[in-house]
C-alpha cells in the first residue's frame, strides 16, 4: 500500500485553518474501500484530534 498525505496550515485570526489530503494506493486500499468505506475520515479525524493537542500543548 501506498499513501501520499499532504498538509496545508493557514494561520487565520483565530488560529490555524488546516486542509488534508490523502491518497492511498494498492489492493489494500482498494479492500478497505470496500470492507470500511468511512476508515479515511476516521483516520483523518483521529491526525487532526492528535495535531490539535500537540498544537495546544506546545509552550
């Protein structure tokens, strides 16, 4: 399997404005496509919860 994940962080007024990218590649993303098609928002969701902490815990 293959996987391509790009970044973009803004700073904006408020914060940080963050957009994601992913592209996953290989019959093993083709599988989970198939078996669990809602496993790329999870998993985006789960880096942004994990960036948002180490974002807010930084001196």
């Amino acid at each position: 399997m293959q996987m391509y994940q790009a970044w973009l962080l803004t700073a904006v007024e408020s914060g940080t404005h963050v957009v994601t990218e992913n592209v996953v590649r290989g019959p093993a993303a083709k599988w989970l496509q198939v078996s669990s098609p809602l496993w790329a928002q999870r998993l985006n969701s789960l880096w942004l919860a994990q960036l948002k902490r180490l974002a807010e815990s930084a001196p």
